[in-house]
C-alpha cells in the first residue's frame, strides 16, 4: 500500500503526531511505500509565513483574542455550511500539494491536522461530481487534542481517530458516524512506550537522585513566561530540582543558562529525549498542549498547568482536571504555595496514578491496526 502523512507546521504537535504515525506503520508494515510531508512545504512561502508565525503570534500575543475566535468558530452548523469555500480556498492556495497528491497517489491519507482534510474533501466532491472513483480510497483524521473542533468535522474522512471516548461522543453529537469514530489516544513516539534508565538520566544530567525533579516545559517553540516561573520557583521553601526545556528558543536559553537560581537548576535547549527527561522527573509544569500531555500521561507523571490558552488547551486541563492528573493555576505567583504543597503530600503519588491510567503509549500502532482494521472491512 501507499500510505501518505499530511501535516501543517502550526504548533509543534502536529508535526510530533505525524512523526509518530510514520514509525508506527514502518514498523508494523515495513514493506508499505510511505511518506510524510508539511502541506506548507508545497504552499507559497509568504502563505507558509502567515500560516505558522501568524499562529505562533497570535497565540502569543493574543490568547484571549485568539480564545474568542476558537468559540466563535467551534459551531458544527455553521462550519458544515461553509464546507465548500473552505475546500475551494484550501484547494487553490495548495495546488501543488494537490499536484504531489495526485502524482503520488496514496492508498490512505492519515492526517493530523484539518488543512489537509479539506484538501482531500474538495478533491473527493470534484471527482464525485465527474463521477469517477474516489482517490485516495481512505481519508483518515486524528485529532491531535481531547476536544475535537467544529473544524475537523469534514464531509470526505472516512475515519476519526481520537484520543478518548469523550472526544468521540462529542463528534458524533455533532455529525460524525459513530461507526467511523475509534478511540485510540493522541499518536506519540514509540519511546514513550520503552522502559528509561532513570538512574543513568540522572546522572547524566548530574540529577541528585536525593532531590524531587519539577520539569519545566516552554514547547516546541519556547513559548510562555518560563522566566517568571524560575522566578516564583525560587520563593519555593522546601528542597527540589529543577530541569527547564527551552525549545527552539535559543535567546530564552542562553538568558535563563546565566542565571544564578536557589534551586539546583539544569537549563536545555531543544531535546529528543523528552520521554528520558519526563522519567526522571516527579512532575511537569507546562501548557496542556494535545502532544505533551499525552506523553506525560504515557509516562505516568501529573501536571501543573500554568494559564492555558483559551481554546484547546483549556478544554484540554478540563479533561485532565477532571480525571485529577493535574493542577490548574491561573497566575504565575500561585505557583510557590502548590509546588511545596505538592511535592510534601501524598497527592502527587495519586496524580501520578491517575496520569497513568489515562496514558496511552501506544497510541500511533493501536491507529495503524485500526486503519488497517477499517481497509480490510
């Protein structure tokens, strides 16, 4: 078979999904043609600007704006109705993704972001209405958060893959066939689902095996007040260690890198490794993006979730809240008072099993085999 991955760089778990989804069916089908691409790759480079720093920008400086729009635009009806602008739009400023697609000729699409589904959606009524066979055979979408938008509602897929039961009673409230709609987990790494050396991370890292570890997430793009928190993490009276995950953000990290703290503190850039440095840790201050949340849960470590964007990362800490494998503060000062109280009672140990039981580690090979499952029906 000939199995194509479309992405969108807007946020760096899509890309982290997709990555997934391509180890997952190289390993259980080897011998599979498959190929993983970035809609933007094929776009007009001033449209691939727009697209990803306008995101990153309006997220940044803009989160309630950009809250606002979310709710205004999550309306089944009114996305339904505006299907056939969005597939035109999307179409012709992505022809030559469109020209790839067809070169190319895939058996399945997976895709872990709505842009592409669009795409595949106009390219699917075009050859309904010529009356010819439907290429590719099987469009399949997987929602990268625990709350689906109106936006991944498309016509053309042909199968949902969501991250849990919730996520998918709420598709089909809204439209989608149940029989279409299989809870499987967000697609993360395989090594998420390997046992890690904490010892040798540790020392590695030179981690005193005798302190608690607070990791400290900024995302893919180092985004977020990571200074303010090193700041009010020092008021923290009791003893700890901190590692900081500056991303991408090279100025954040060489900044927090000169930086004396009272807490021991280990400042990185960019890491690979963030299923070693997740083990390690005893919990996890970050954004609940769809991607690090599900990777925190496959681990087994709770969450402090620091302001959430309005949007999917609020409907995301609303589903871990719920289930009590993370706190949620809405100011950066809150956060002296909860890390003591965390890390000094027995709460931790229940959060942290509460987070295990939501992980799903192997999310990206329970898609494949359900795919697979859908193709063979």
């Amino acid at each position: 078979m000939r199995i194509l991955i479309a992405t969108v760089t807007a946020g760096g778990g899509h890309l982290a999904a997709a990555a997934a989804l391509e180890q997952a069916w190289r390993a259980m089908r080897p011998c599979d043609v498959v190929e993983c691409k970035d809609v933007l790759d094929f776009a007009p480079r001033l449209y691939r600007k727009m697209y990803v720093k306008g995101y990153v920008k309006f997220v940044e400086h803009a989160p309630e704006l950009y809250g606002m729009v979310f709710k205004k635009t999550d309306n089944a009806s009114k996305v339904r109705r505006a299907t056939s602008a969005r597939r035109s739009f999307a179409h012709h400023t992505n022809k030559k993704f469109v020209t790839y697609l067809k070169s190319f000729k895939p058996d399945v699409v997976l895709c872990p972001h709505f842009l592409p589904l669009e795409i595949l959606g106009h390219m699917r009524a075009k050859a309904a209405k010529a009356k010819k066979a439907a290429t590719p055979s099987l469009n399949v979408c997987i929602v990268t958060d625990f709350e689906a938008h109106a936006f991944w509602l498309e016509p053309g897929v042909d199968m949902y893959c969501v991250a849990a039961a919730e996520t998918g009673a709420s598709l089909v409230a809204r439209g989608a066939n149940e029989k279409d709609v299989v809870a499987t987990g967000i697609p993360i790494g395989a090594k998420f689902a390997e046992p890690v050396d904490i010892v040798g991370v540790r020392r590695r890292y030179g981690l005193r095996d005798d302190l608690p570890t607070v990791l400290v997430l900024s995302g893919g793009f180092g985004m977020g007040p990571v200074a303010e928190i090193l700041d009010e993490l020092d008021k923290v009276d009791t003893h700890f260690q901190t590692v900081v995950v500056c991303g991408r953000n090279e100025e954040l990290r060489k900044d927090l890198a000169g930086q004396d703290r009272k807490h021991p503190t280990h400042v990185l850039g960019y890491c690979n490794n963030m299923h070693e440095l997740m083990s390690a840790s005893s919990l996890i201050v970050t954004k609940p993006g769809g991607l690090t949340t599900s990777e925190a849960m496959a681990i087994g470590r709770p969450l402090v979730i620091l302001n959430p964007i309005p949007g999917q990362e609020t409907a995301n800490s609303d589903f871990l809240l719920e289930r009590g494998a993370a706190i949620k503060l809405n100011r950066v000062e809150d956060l002296p008072f909860r890390i003591k109280e965390l890390l000094s009672s027995k709460k931790l140990l229940q959060m942290s099993a509460a987070a295990a039981a939501l992980g799903r580690p192997n999310a990206g090979k329970d898609i494949c085999a359900a795919v697979l499952a859908k193709m063979q029906a």
